[in-house]
C-alpha cells in the first residue's frame, strides 16, 4: 500500500505542476497560431504557397512542414499532460460503496472529457502520414519533367613486345557522361494537377489551423474543470471520506 501512496503523492505533484502551468501552456498554443497559422483567409495563403510552387513545383512546402513539427510537438504535449491528470483522477477515486457518490460523478464526467479529449487529439496527429502520402503522390502526378545521366567507360589496353625499351603495357581509359531529359507527352492539364497539390496544402494549413484552435479550446475547459470542481476531485466522499494527499 506504501508504494501506491508514493506513486499518489508523485501523480499529485505532477497534476499540479500541470496545473499551475495551464496558462503558460495555452499561451504557447497561442503563439505557434500566431507564428504559423495566423492567415485566416484560405486565399491568401493559397497565394503565397502558388508563389513558391511556381519556383519549384517538386520541392516541399517548408513553411508548413514547421508547422507541422511545431503542431505535433504541441498536440503531443497536451496529451501527456492529460494523461497525468486522468491517472491522478482515478487514484482518487473512492471505494465503491453506497450513497454519497455525487462526488464520484463528478470524476467520471471530467475523466470522460479527459478521454475524449486526448482521443480527438490522436486523430489530428494521424492526419499528419495521411497529409505527406497524398502529397507524395500529388507530386508523382505532376509528371514533372525527369533527367537521367548515364556514363559509359571505355578501357583501351595494348602490349608490345621487344623494342629498344623492351615489353610495354599501355591502355587508355575514356569516360563519357550523357544526359537525357524526358517529358510525358500524355495530353493532360497539368493545371489542374498543380491545383490539386496547391489544395493539399491549403486544406492541411485549414486542419492544422482548426485543429490548434480546438486543442486551446479544449485544454482551456479542462482547466476550468479541474478548478471549479477541485474539491471534488480530491475528496468525491468530502473531507470525512478518505486521506487527503494535497494538490494545491
């Protein structure tokens, strides 16, 4: 029984640096919006991303795939953090018993959301393969033109025999490098291709935008939760009905 107290008392103090850190947390949400997703018109940012396509329709969005580092690391973050507080949650949790469980009620909702939470935020990271696979075969489809460098090595070797130096060997050895460029000659719109690329990116930077607007929303009540319903949490049986450990 010591040893679950220990890990109570370690998930206590855990919580709690969670807690006290929430808004250090969602100013860092904050922030990575700002930095990254700022633009809300999706035509704006189709316009900037069409710029740089246009220097080079094979090379990969770099301003969104660091979006798309930072977005992970702080999905990630969240997650952990959630479930830190879940654990702490159901080491609260009383002996099953009757009556007086309104406060029992109280933990299984905020676990509940707890759960759902972290679930819907597990979705918005496996968007993410999802994103690099469909771009990589967008790109495939563009039907980019394709150099190809071939090299052709020729050796030469001679011996003679006799002569005022007596025998020789001798050989020459000449390299020769070719470059080929092909192109499909299949009458396809490529315009029409390079939208869909450009749409790839654009819907990504929406989901990511969203998604980092939904993990603030969500952390926030989480919080607010975790406040207003403290005692609860603590003590579902109130201050009668087991040991207190202390979080605040």
């Amino acid at each position: 029984m010591n040893s679950i107290n220990n890990v109570k008392k370690a998930t206590c103090a855990k919580a709690e640096g969670i807690l006290s850190n929430g808004v250090n947390v969602l100013e860092s949400i904050e922030c990575l919006l700002e930095k990254h997703f700022s633009v809300v018109k999706l035509s704006e940012i189709e316009e900037k991303y069409e710029e740089k396509m246009k220097e080079d329709p094979d090379a990969s969005n770099e301003s969104l795939i660091q979006g798309i580092q930072s977005f992970n690391d702080m999905i990630s973050q969240c997650m952990d953090n959630i479930q830190t507080l879940e654990r702490f949650i159901s080491l609260h949790v009383p002996q099953m018993e009757d009556g007086n469980n309104f406060g029992v009620t109280v933990q299984l909702t905020i676990s509940k959301f707890l759960d759902e939470t972290r679930e819907n935020l597990g979705k918005q990271l496996e968007k993410i393969p999802s994103y690099y696979c469909n771009r990589a075969e967008a790109v495939e489809k563009l039907d980019l033109p394709k150099s190809t460098v071939s090299e052709t090595k020729t050796v030469t070797k001679s011996q003679t025999t006799g002569g005022k130096d007596g025998n020789e060997n001798k050989s020459s050895e000449v390299n020769v490098k070719e470059e080929r460029t092909s192109s499909s000659k299949k009458s396809i719109n490529i315009n029409y291709r390079r939208k869909h690329l450009l749409s790839l990116d654009v819907q990504f930077y929406r989901s990511l935008r969203c998604g980092l607007i939904d993990c603030y929303d969500s952390y926030l009540t989480i919080l607010d939760n975790m406040e207003k319903n403290k005692e609860k949490l603590l003590e579902p049986k109130g201050r009668n009905g087991g040991a207190n450990l202390g979080m605040y």
